[in-house]
C-alpha cells in the first residue's frame, strides 16, 4: 500500500453507483479504499474487483472466527483482488495466523481498539495483549483509535514499526493532524468524504490537516 497522503476512505456507502462514483472522485486522493460489509452485502463481493481498479482495498470484515474459517474468508476477499484485510485479535493467536497465511503477502491489520465509546468498556482492557499479538503473529499492522490520539500514542510503543491505521476521524470527533501526531500511520474517514456534496474537495481538506496545513 502506497503512503503518500495517508488517507484511506472508508466507503460504506450502500448504492453501488454512488459508490463507484465517490471512488473514481477521490481515488488519486487517497492512498487506498475500505470497503466493510455493507457495501459488499448491498452490492456484491464483485464490487471489490471493480474498486481495485482505481486503488487498494482493504476488506474490513473483522474476520473473526476459527481458522479454517477465516481462511476462507480471506481466500475469498484476495479472490476478488483485496489489496488487505483486517481481522480481529481476541480469537487468538491460531486464528490470526490462519488470516495472515491465507492472505499471502496481503496486508493484514488486527483491531486493537475502537474508535466508539464502547471500545473503552471491553476491548481497551485487552488492548496491550492484542496489540502485542499482532506483533508476534507478523501482522502488517494494526487498527487504533483516531478519537483517542493518547491511545494511538500507547499502542505505536508497543507495535513498534507495524503500520497503525486510524478510524473515527470525521464523523465521530477525531482529528486528523492530532491521530497523525500521536504516531498514527494512515487516517480512515468514511462519512465526512462520501457523504459531502463534493467528496473531492472533502478529501482534499483532510489530507491537507494530515498535513498541518
């Protein structure tokens, strides 16, 4: 994956047109594109092909079950040309593996936290060991809070050199330029691009706080 504005969009928009249409805005924008379940439910695993076209995919589906079945899943996500995926720790080291196997060479990011005030609850008091699971299995990186930047600042001193990517900037609070700084290596925003009436000029503007500008 390409890291030259450190945006990726996450695009969970749920009408295939508009959806195509807000990637081919925004696809030299961006250093790559997340697709999560609804669009690939509401328009198809095959949409995952059509979006490679214009830049990497990430298949956010937080695999998240035995092994034989995660590598199914990923097997099914690289089929249809998923530059990546990201998967869920706190089914254990065997689970991880299997994804990472599967995806064979294939970017794989493991969630350590949250980006919702829900995380907080359950998943913050595993953070350390999921974080440290994903440096043990050889994952290529891992998922932490852009709406808690002194998480991502814990989590980057315990990943090291895995590649943290960041949600929850936009919509839900989280800044940019604050995730960036706190050690953050790409910022995820869905909502604040797709759904604006000019995706492109949104886009834009956040890369330019990645910035600093």
């Amino acid at each position: 994956m390409k890291k030259e504005t450190r945006l990726i969009l996450a695009l969970d928009e749920t009408e295939k047109e508009k959806a195509l249409n807000v990637a081919k805005e925004v696809y030299d924008v961006v250093d790559a594109i997340k697709v999560n379940y609804p669009v690939v439910l509401s328009c198809g695993i095959t949409v995952v092909e059509e979006l490679s076209k214009l830049s990497d995919v990430i298949c956010d589906f937080k695999i998240a079950d035995i092994p034989n079945t995660n590598t199914l899943i990923v097997k099914e996500a690289i089929k249809h040309n998923a530059s990546g995926v990201i998967v869920h720790g706190f089914m254990g080291k065997d689970s991880v593996k299997a994804c990472i196997d599967a995806a064979e060479g294939r970017d794989v990011f493991v969630v350590t936290e949250m980006s919702h005030p829900g995380a907080v609850e359950f998943m913050q008091p595993l953070t350390d060991e999921l974080a440290q699971l994903a440096v043990d299995a050889g994952a290529t990186g891992v998922i932490a809070p852009g709406t808690r930047p002194e998480r991502i600042k814990h989590i980057r001193d315990i990943v090291g050199d895995l590649l943290i990517l960041s949600p929850g900037v936009g919509a839900q609070g989280g800044k940019a330029y604050d995730a960036v700084s706190a050690g953050a290596d790409y910022i995820i925003v869905g909502r604040s691009i797709y759904k604006s009436d000019n995706p492109r000029k949104a886009a834009v503007k956040i890369v330019n706080e990645i910035k600093g500008i």
